[in-house]
C-alpha cells in the first residue's frame, strides 16, 4: 500500500430514503408523480429502497398515502424494500400492505424521544420484540433506526455509551440490523469512526448502517469515514431532498448522486448510475416543485466525461 491509499472496501450498499425522508416534509406530492419518482430511482440500479412510512396521516400527511404506494411495489421485485414504523400498529399496516422488512426508530436521548414519540428511550426499546416478531412472522425483519445516535436538539451530546446500550438492547430484543441517525447534522468524521466503532464492537456480526444530514456541510465527509470504518450501508436521498423550504438551515440527507459519485470515483462500487441519478433528480425536482439542494445536480454532472477523466 501506497501511504497515500485510502483503506476502503470495493463495494457498500446505499439505500434511497428521499421517497420517505425526504418527501416526509414536503407539500404532498401526487401518488402518480410519486410512483415517476420511483420508476426513476429504480432505474439507477438502487436495490435499497425506503418506500414510506406506516405513521399517523394527521401526523405526516406527505405519506398517508402509504397503502397506495405499497400496493405498487409488486412492479419491482428484484428491490429490497422498507418502510418505517412508530409503533406494532404501524408494523400491522406496513405488513398488511404487503412491505415486511421494516425500520423502527429509537432515539438514543430521552428528550428528543418524549418530543418526538412521546415516550422515553427505555419504553421505546420495550417495543423492540413486539415488532421484530411481527416482521419475522411475515418473513420480514427489522432494522432499528437509533435517532440522535450522536446529538439531541435538547440534551445535547448523546454519550457514546448510550448509543451503545441502546444499540446493544436492539439487538438482544431482537432486531437484525442497526442504523446509526445523526439526526440533526452535527457530527463530525471522528465521532463518526469513534461511535461506529463502539457500535459494531458490541453488536458483533449485526449488519450497522448511517444516516446522515449535511446540514453543516460533513454530510460527505461522515459518509466516506462510515464507509472506512465499516458501515454496511448508508442512507441517502435523490437530490439531497429534504429539509424544510419554510425553515432556514434544515436540511435534507446527503444527496445520492453526490454520495455515488464520490464513492465510484474512489474505487468503491455502489451499483448505481450517475446519469440515472441524475435523471432521477429532474423527475424528483418536477415532482416537489422546488429546486434540489444537492451541488453535483447544479453542476450538471461530472465537469469531464469520464474517458477524458481516465486518459
Ligand atoms: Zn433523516
């Protein structure tokens, strides 16, 4: 090895949440445009898809559609789809309508727990087995999202070791994979590295994925240190939707294209097609009716073709 290599593995799995997380904010998109939006993504070779949320309509109504969507899904069989879930009735619906691999979020800090599901860390991890068993009984599984794995909005930072409990706690309930949330968007390469490490350390052989914000602009930057220290998959969103046009400096996830592009270019393959992508973003911003954040799709792409790039 060359000491200016990077140590990076040859593949990693990237999962599209802009259909959940990203469309979750915005002013409700038509299923018909929603299902353009999907033809697209799977158009650009992603086999990880969040498709939706199984929540309460009144709570977010960008998804209340949710049945409809899944109910659709059939059209693509060869993509590994979820949807998230709040609670085991959430778990029901999703199920029901015929999506089984689900995504349950615990928030590591007590605070933000009670904000946002009303109820405390521990009671939210108490839950863990209910939903597991359904997913599995319908030959699904479930993914624990741990929320403010790195920061809360009100109790500041998350110990290390509590994400670890946290983490720990989800897999002995049950749950066969962890996902890693920097809610919102503060942490930093080290910190990422450092949690990462901890998590997987305690939870030997459960696959650990991230999801990140940009935020403050490390968006990228925590993606390619996850990707070092052994993230098995990484959340992103197609034109880096999300966020909230009304709400200065909320912002969505990393942008797929912008993730993809730096990590084919450094050797590190994803399966997914940079001109798909960005096609997938024109579809998406047609669909949203905004502009996109992400740079790479103001830019229009790569500044050379890539046969220049190589020569
Ligand atoms: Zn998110």
């Amino acid at each position: 090895m060359n000491e200016f290599d990077l140590v990076l593995p040859s593949a990693v799995d990237v999962r599209e949440v802009g259909m959940r997380d990203g469309l979750q904010i915005e002013t409700p998109v038509p299923l018909d445009a929603k299902l353009e939006m999907l033809e697209a993504l799977v158009a650009t070779g992603v086999r990880r898809i969040e498709a939706t949320s199984f929540v309460s309509p009144r709570a977010v109504p960008a998804l209340a559609d949710a049945d409809q969507v899944a109910a659709e899904l059939s059209r693509w069989p060869d993509v590994h789809w979820s949807a998230l879930v709040a609670n085991a009735r959430g778990a029901v619906r999703a199920i029901d309508a015929g999506v089984a691999h689900l995504e349950y979020v615990v928030s590591a800090a007590d605070s933000h727990s009670r904000a946002n599901a009303g109820r405390s860390t521990a009671e939210a991890v108490g839950a863990v087995p209910e939903i597991t068993g359904l997913a599995h009984a319908a030959g699904g599984s479930l993914e624990v999202v741990i929320a403010t794995a790195w920061d809360c909005p009100f109790d500041g930072r998350t110990p290390v070791g509590r994400t670890v409990d946290v983490a720990r706690a989800a897999v002995t309930a049950g749950a066969d994979q962890l996902c890693l949330g920097d809610t919102i968007g503060t942490t930093t390469p080290l910190r990422v590295v450092q949690l990462l490490d901890a998590v997987r350390r305690a939870c030997p052989g459960v696959p650990v994925g991230v999801h990140f914000h940009d935020t403050r602009g490390t968006g990228q930057a925590n993606a390619l240190a996850a990707v070092q220290a052994g993230a098995a998959q990484l959340d992103s969103s197609i034109g880096g939707l999300g966020g909230c046009p009304f709400a200065p400096g909320a912002s969505g996830n990393i942008a797929t294209e912008e993730l993809v592009y730096m990590l084919e270019e450094s050797g590190v393959r994803t399966g997914l097609d940079l001109d798909a992508l960005l096609t997938a973003a024109r579809v998406t911003e047609q669909a949203v009716g905004h502009a996109l954040p992400s740079s790479l799709y103001r830019a229009g792409g790569r500044s050379v073709p890539r046969a220049l790039a190589a020569g």
